[in-house]
C-alpha cells in the first residue's frame, strides 16, 4: 500500500506540471486577453503542486517508518521458529538471484537451514534421463510418456525423503545443484520457465513440473511456491493448481514471514497480487 501511495502521489504531481506548462504555453498565444486567466490558473497550479509535493514527502516518511518498524518486529515474530529443520529451493527452469537472498533472508531467524538449491533443467533433457536409466524400470522414457509421470513424481518424492534416482539423473535433471536433497522438512518451489520452448517442449516440461509437484506434495511435507511482488509474469496459479501454498511477494516483509509460517503448515495463498486470499496466514502459537 505504501508503494501504491507513493507512486499515485508522483503521478499527481507529474499531471500538475504537465498541465501548468500546456495551459501557460497556450496561454501566450491568446494575447493580453487572457493574461488575468493565465495568472489564476498559475497561482492556483502552483498551489496545488506545493501541496501534491508535501503530499508524497508525508508518505514517504510514513513508509519508512512502517518499513522500520516491519524490520525490527519480523526478527522477533521469527526468531528460533525453524530451528533444526532442513529446507531446499527447487527452482523450476531459473532461479533469479533476488529470489534466492529473499529466501535466505526470511530463514535468518529463524534458525533453519538452507541445505540444497538445485535448478531443473528446462526444456527437460529427455533423451539424457533416458540414458541414465537406460537398465531401470524408466528404460522406455523416450516412447511411453506414461514414464516421464512417473519419474517426476518418484523425483519428487526422494528429493524430500531420501533416495538414489536424485543422484542417477542429477546431472540430467539439474542445470546447475549445489548442497543435497533428502531428509528435508519442507520445500521452497520457484518457478521461471524459459520463453522459447516450442510446443512438445513444453508439454514435455509442464508433465515433468507437475509430477514434481506431485511427489513432493505426496511426502506431506511443506512446499511453498514463492515469488516477488515485481515479477511480470505470475506462477501463482500454478502453485495453487498443484496444491502448494504460495507467496507472491517474498521481497517484501510480510511475504518473508508468509513463507516461514507456510513452512511451518500454514496453507493458502500470501501476498499483495489479485491471487493472494489474504496478506498473511492466521499466526500459528508456539506449541503448533
């Protein structure tokens, strides 16, 4: 709200200054006439742009103080919630940077720790998982589409729970991993699909995502899908359409503290966008 008031108080004062400088450019051309008119409207435009101007300095500072507050208060509500449990980021396609130090700095207090970030690769290497379980059970991924679901939801499952078939296809199924899988208390999901997948592409890879989703929604443990409250394009449906608790504004303070209470259980949709059921999630008590 902060962000929304500011920018209507800019805009405000940009319309004033527009419209000062038509009407007094317009006004020279009409000779003495409209002189008296032209006096007027200045004193009154300038008027008016004084107070636009004071406007927006008064919630500027009313968003720094709620912003201050917000940063000294989030520590405290976070403090020691997740304490020994273990979390990963399973980012779908890219992992932009800004999300990963979100993330990190949401989990800060909280005393939970950040052990795997691992980046699907996308469009999903078929032929490159096929060779990697060329003598499992997997051995027909190229022909049966069938096994593609089924990979994704065992994928899903072991990289919360534990298990070798992360391992058998890493280098296939991740562009980029760092840290491990397995024996985790929840999940932070991302997701940012490339543009320039062609149509079987893509097929391909949303069969792949949603077994994903699928598998680790099955161990039920937490997943949150999470994104910034800028991003353009909104993964949020997605999130909701694979049962996920979602935050769509983890850059923002409240979205931080949506994202450790949805690890903690907490189930619905967070945030400011129009997907958003509320801003945050009812406060779980210290015993929950």
């Amino acid at each position: 709200m902060g962000y929304s008031a500011r920018y209507h108080a800019t805009s405000l004062i940009a319309v004033f200054i527009a419209l000062a400088v038509g009407i007094l450019v317009g006004a020279e051309f009409g000779g003495n006439a409209l002189n008296s008119t032209r006096r007027d409207l200045e004193h009154s435009l300038v008027g008016n742009l004084q107070d636009a101007r004071s406007r927006a300095d008064e919630l500027n500072a009313d968003l720094n103080r709620s912003d201050e507050f917000a940063e000294r208060v989030y520590p405290v509500l976070t403090r020691g919630r997740l304490r020994g449990r273990r979390f990963a980021i399973l980012a779908l396609g890219g992992l932009p940077s800004p999300v990963t130090e979100e993330v990190e700095g949401a989990l800060a207090p909280t005393d939970g720790r950040l052990v795997g970030v691992g980046v699907v690769r996308e469009p999903v290497d078929v032929n490159g998982l096929a060779e990697d379980l060329a003598r499992t059970r997997f051995s027909g991924l190229r022909t049966n589409p069938d096994e593609l679901t089924e990979l994704g939801t065992g994928l899903g499952r072991q990289l919360v729970l534990g298990g070798t078939l992360p391992q058998v296809v890493r280098g296939h199924l991740f562009s980029r991993a760092s840290g491990g899988f397995g024996g985790l208390d929840g999940v932070i999901v991302v997701r940012d699909q490339p543009e320039e997948m062609g149509t079987v592409q893509r097929e391909k890879t949303s069969q792949l995502e949603t077994a994903l989703m699928g598998g680790i929604a099955a161990t039920r443990r937490p997943a949150v899908g999470v994104e910034t409250s800028s991003d353009d394009s909104s993964s949020i449906s997605f999130f909701q359409a694979n049962g996920l608790a979602s935050v769509d504004d983890v850059d923002l303070t409240a979205g931080k503290l949506a994202t450790v209470f949805a690890l903690l259980g907490a189930d619905g949709s967070f945030g400011v966008k129009g997907t958003a059921d509320q801003l945050l999630p009812d406060l779980l008590t210290e015993g929950e």
